[in-house]
C-alpha cells in the first residue's frame, strides 16, 4: 500500500556531512508525520528525528544541533541533513511514516518503514 524509497547513505569520516531522502508513494491519502529512525549493531532502534505534517520537529538530544529533518509535502519526501558526523551515529537509518491509506471503503491509518540504508562514519 504505501512504499518507502530510501537513498543517500554511505561511508563518510567523522566530521563529514550526509544527506539522506526518503520518498514515499502508493494509496496515501495523507500523511501524517514522517521521519527516521536508526539501529546500531547491539542496540536498540532508535528515534532520531521527526517531522509532524504541521512542522513540529522531535530530535534525539545526541543529533540536536548536528540533524536537520525537513519535508517536500508535495513530494512525499523527507530529508535528513546530517553534519558533523560522529563515528556513533553509524548504524542503518530507517525511514518511517504515519500516514492514513485509501482502502476500498474506507481509510486506515498506520506506519510504514523504508529497508534501511547503512551510514556509516569512520573515525
């Protein structure tokens, strides 16, 4: 119903810059918060930003001032700009969305992830 795109992850030093993209499509009829979320080997998913469709902004305190999430509304997209990467943010950033989905009768509303792309920040 509704599918995620994931892209710019990579390797990167510390210190470097990345910026990922997350396009979502399918039967959406709105969307309702989108952001990202990671998981490093060992650890938990965690979340690391996000975005409410009216622009409230939630961010862990370890990437405040470092993460940047924005949305293209009329793209079904949200980026995270990531600067001055540390080698702890390596892990697989998943994007996620809360949208409600056009049913044949009637709407449903539920989250839906991305695959992951792996970043990864070398020291």
């Amino acid at each position: 119903q509704v599918q995620l795109v994931e892209s710019g992850g990579g390797l990167v030093q510390a210190g470097g810059s990345l910026r990922l993209s997350c396009v979502a499509s399918g039967s959406i009829f709105s969307i309702h918060a989108m952001g990202w979320h990671r998981q490093a080997p060992g650890k938990q998913r965690e979340l690391v930003a996000a975005m409410a469709s009216g622009g409230r902004t939630n961010y862990a305190d370890s990437v405040k001032g470092r993460f940047t999430i924005s949305r293209d509304n009329a793209k079904n997209t949200v980026y995270l700009q990531m600067n001055s990467l540390k080698p702890e943010d390596t892990a697989v950033y998943y994007c996620g969305v809360d949208v409600t989905v056009v049913g044949s009768t009637v709407h449903s509303r539920g989250d839906y992830w991305g695959q992951g792309t792996q970043v990864t920040v070398s020291s």
